[in-house]
C-alpha cells in the first residue's frame, strides 16, 4: 500500500486546524484512505502537542504586551481570582473532560487557552489536555469507523 503524501498534507492540516482538530482530521484522513491507526495515531500526537506553541506563545504575548495594559490585568486577575476555587476543584479532570467532549470549541486549542487564561501550571494542563486529546481521538475514531461501515455494532 502506497501513502500519497498529498493525503498526510491534507489530513495532518486538517487535524492542526484551530476549527476542526482531530475532530475533522480523524475522519479525513480515514476517508482519504489511510490506516485507521495511522491517522489516530498521528492525530493524537499531533493534536495533543499543539499545546506547546499555544500555552508559550499566550505567555510570551502576555508577557511582552499585555502585561503592560492595566486594564488588562485587573481582567486577568480578577478572572484568576474567581477561577481559582474550580482550578483547585476540577484542574486535571475537569480540563481532560472538556477537552475530550468532542464538539466544536473543546478542543486542545480552546482548552490550552483556558488553562493559561485560569493560571494553571503547564505541567498540570498538558497531561490533563493530552488526556483529553485521547479520549476524544478514540471517540472520534469509534464514531468514524462505525459511520463509513468499518465497525458495525451488534
């Protein structure tokens, strides 16, 4: 079996999409033709480690610009101060569970975004978004291969 480069384009794009993640790349790329665990594989890897980018690169703007709005940071305490007490109750679970809803606006973009803007430690948010990003891939995958006929359910 040859894999046609263009397709990996296609379906590696589709799964980085801020839009549809490896919600649209999941079935994209089973579409197009590749191995089912090829394409949750890459999915969930690739999906999973946009978090790196998104989680600094809000720091670094932060850091470089926001920082110096007051306006802004009043905002951003404020919303940490109200945010702390769901942080210390939900943090890990509650950010996997959100990410791996897979409806639009719950992915590991939107769920970066929020554990940055709430505070949380990097190293709590990724395992928790990674998590997520898994559960989601599968369900994803399930939902894919039973809707094209792969699987059947009894």
């Amino acid at each position: 079996m040859t894999w046609d480069i263009w397709d990996i384009a296609k379906f590696l794009l589709a799964t980085v999409s801020p839009i549809s993640e490896l919600r649209g790349g999941i079935p994209l790329g089973i579409r197009l033709g590749l191995p089912p665990w090829f394409v949750f594989l890459i999915a969930v890897v690739a999906n999973a480690l946009i978090f790196f980018p998104v989680f600094f690169a809000l720091r670094l703007f932060y850091d470089k610009f926001l920082s110096r709005i007051p306006l802004f940071n009043k905002y951003l305490d404020s919303l940490r101060k109200r945010g702390k007490p769901k942080v210390d109750k939900y943090g890990f679970w509650g950010l996997a569970l959100f990410v791996a809803v897979p409806l639009p606006l719950t992915g590991a973009y939107t769920g970066t975004i929020l554990a940055w803007l709430l505070g949380m430690d990097w190293k709590k948010a990724f395992p928790a978004i990674g998590l997520g990003v898994v559960v989601a891939g599968v369900v994803v995958l399930l939902i894919t291969l039973v809707i094209l006929g792969i699987i059947s359910i009894p």
